[in-house]
C-alpha cells in the first residue's frame, strides 16, 4: 500500500498539480495576516495552517471529481 501511494499519489506531476493550490492558499494565508497585523489583532497561527492544509486537500478533491 504504502508502494503504491508513493508512486501514484506522490508522483512529481501530481504533486506539480497541486501547486495553483497550494501558492494560492498562501496568499490567503499572507492576506489573512497581514489584515489581522493592520488591526492590531492576534491570530492563532497554528489554527490557520492546519485550516489552509484542509483547504488545499479538499479543493484537490473537488477538481479531481470535476
């Protein structure tokens, strides 16, 4: 099993699939901390990276069922 993620799910043009997502949740990421810093506001950092890495996971999902 772990073989056979290795080579279908990791493989570099898949992972290069992914990279719109990824550079595109980031940038929500540096816009998210950037307001909260304009305001003067604290931000659970944590929190906002384990959401934006469901994010990247659930919108690859939903292009791959398209």
């Amino acid at each position: 099993m772990r073989k056979i993620c290795g080579m279908e799910l990791l493989r570099p043009m898949r992972v290069q699939s992914f990279r719109t997502i990824r550079e595109e949740e980031v940038w929500n990421l540096i816009e998210i901390i950037s307001s909260s810093e304009a305001e003067g506001l604290a931000i659970n950092f944590t929190e906002k990276i384990v959401d934006k890495s469901y994010n990247c996971q659930g919108s690859h999902w939903e292009e791959v069922q398209i």
